[in-house]
C-alpha cells in the first residue's frame, strides 16, 4: 500500500463523515466519489466498509433532521434560502414540491439519487407538518440505498480504485494540485450555472406595482398562475382574473391563449 491510500485508510472514515454531512447541508461537493473511493479501499482491506457505510449514515441522519426540523419551524423560507445555497437552483423547489407532492412520504426514499431533491425534501417534511418517526424512517432507507450504492460501486471497481491511486502516489506533489484544480473548476463551473440562471431570471421579473400599473393604464396583461398546489398556503388563494396552469400538465391549458396580450406568468 503506498503513502497516499495509507493516509486515506488512516483518516478516510472522518472524510466520508465529514463529506457526506457538509453535502447534505447544503455544499455542492462530490460525496459519490469520496465514498466510491471509501469503497475501493475497502475492497482492498485498507478500510472497513462497516465504519465508512456507518460515518455516512450517520452524517446523513444528522444534517437531514437539522434541515427537518428547520422546515418544521420556518417552512417555505428555509426551501429559498437552501436554493441560494445551491448550485442547480433551476431544479430547486419546483422540482421538488412536484415529485414531493406526487409521490408523498415515499419520495424520500429516492430523494439522495435526483438533482435537487436530496437538499430540499428534508426541510418541505417538516414545513408540510410530516411526523418525525416516518421521515427518520424513509429517510434513513433513502439514506442506506445511496450510501450503500455508492460503497457498492467502489468495491466493484477495486482494483481500478487502486490503480489510480497508485498513479496519484506516483505524480507526488502534482496529484494534490490537480485535485484542487479539478474541485475549483467544478466549484466555478456550477457558479457560473447559478449565476446565468440568477441573471436570467432577474431580466425577465416583472414587479406586483409594475402589474398592477399596467392594468391601471387599461393594458389587460394576462397573468398565469403556475403555482404547484403544494404552495399555495392554507387559505389556498389565487390570483383574481388570473389564469390558472396545471404545472404538470401545461400544454391542453396553453393551446387556446391569445397571441396578442402581455403575458405574465405567477410561479413559487
């Protein structure tokens, strides 16, 4: 075993916890590889898959019920603010309220495998009110299938595992500074996602008094109310003489609009 997966080995249990917890609250970094890597070494019998399958889990568990029972305390805001944290925020709460509200409680066994979902779905359990006992229980199943998947897949590719990091030993001090050049142009690459996404939307938002002086000046703007059902609050209000679009089943709406008016679309 070379210097670099013995220090890996040594210290790897705290790098899949602390990699898995730090994802889970929110930071895009990439926890597949690290406990694929986990995997690896453990097929090689440099690490025992018990300890990092566990360090995951709990890491999961925790960051999951933090965000679970902020929800459950400030409800929609804390979907706004994890979506700022985000790097993908077009598949953010939208996405997330659709598959939620779809598939129910069962969602959350799949949450950790789609885009979007695995950062938003434990604080919505707590903001739609659902008891901590069945979200500590799909959640954890959710939690076990991915980060038993993840292991999975490193010890299949073992000895591919081992040969990279025989390569990395070999580059030396190179290998830690092509590790961080990959990470930073990840890192950059997602922000100038968000940032384009940001900036797109911040061109074509239309503010309520600039709406509201546009019916006064008698200029009839359509308004489209695509708010998901699940965010339309208690009293479940709309918007008067706006519209309203199934978001998961918009064409057979879309079909009879007119072509001639300003339109204005309301989502969450």
């Amino acid at each position: 075993m070379n210097e670099l997966s013995a220090l890996l080995a040594h210290y790897g249990v705290m790098l899949v916890f602390v990699n898995v917890l730090l994802t889970q609250l929110g930071l895009p970094l990439p926890a597949i590889p690290v406990m694929m890597l986990a995997g690896g070494l453990a097929a090689g019998g440099h690490m025992s898959v018990l300890h990092a399958f566990a360090a995951a889990m709990v890491a999961c568990l925790i960051a999951d019920e933090i965000w679970y029972f902020a929800g459950r305390r400030y409800g929609h805001r804390v979907l706004a603010m994890l979506c700022r944290l985000s790097l993908s925020p077009q598949s953010c709460v939208r996405q997330t309220e659709r598959v939620f509200m779809r598939w129910g409680v069962g969602s959350l066994v799949i949450a950790k495998f789609v885009p979007g979902l695995a950062t938003v779905a434990p604080p919505l359990a707590g903001a739609i009110g659902l008891k901590f006992a069945t979200f500590t229980l799909f959640d954890g199943i959710g939690a076990a299938l991915w980060v038993g998947g993840s292991l999975l897949a490193g010890w299949l590719l073992g000895g591919q595992i081992d040969a990279f990091l025989d390569w990395l030993s070999d580059l030396g001090g190179y290998a830690a500074g092509a590790f961080a050049l990959l990470l930073v142009a990840y890192m950059a690459f997602k922000w100038f996602e968000r940032m384009r996404f940001l900036s797109q939307l911040r061109a074509a938002r239309v503010a309520v008094h600039e709406v509201y002086a546009m019916m006064e000046r008698g200029e009839d703007p359509l308004v489209l109310d695509v708010r998901a059902v699940g965010t339309l609050g208690a009293d479940r209000r709309r918007i008067p003489k706006a519209v309203v679009i199934d978001p998961d089943a918009p064409d057979a709406s879309l079909a009879n609009l007119p072509r001639d008016r300003e339109i204005i679309v309301y989502c969450s």
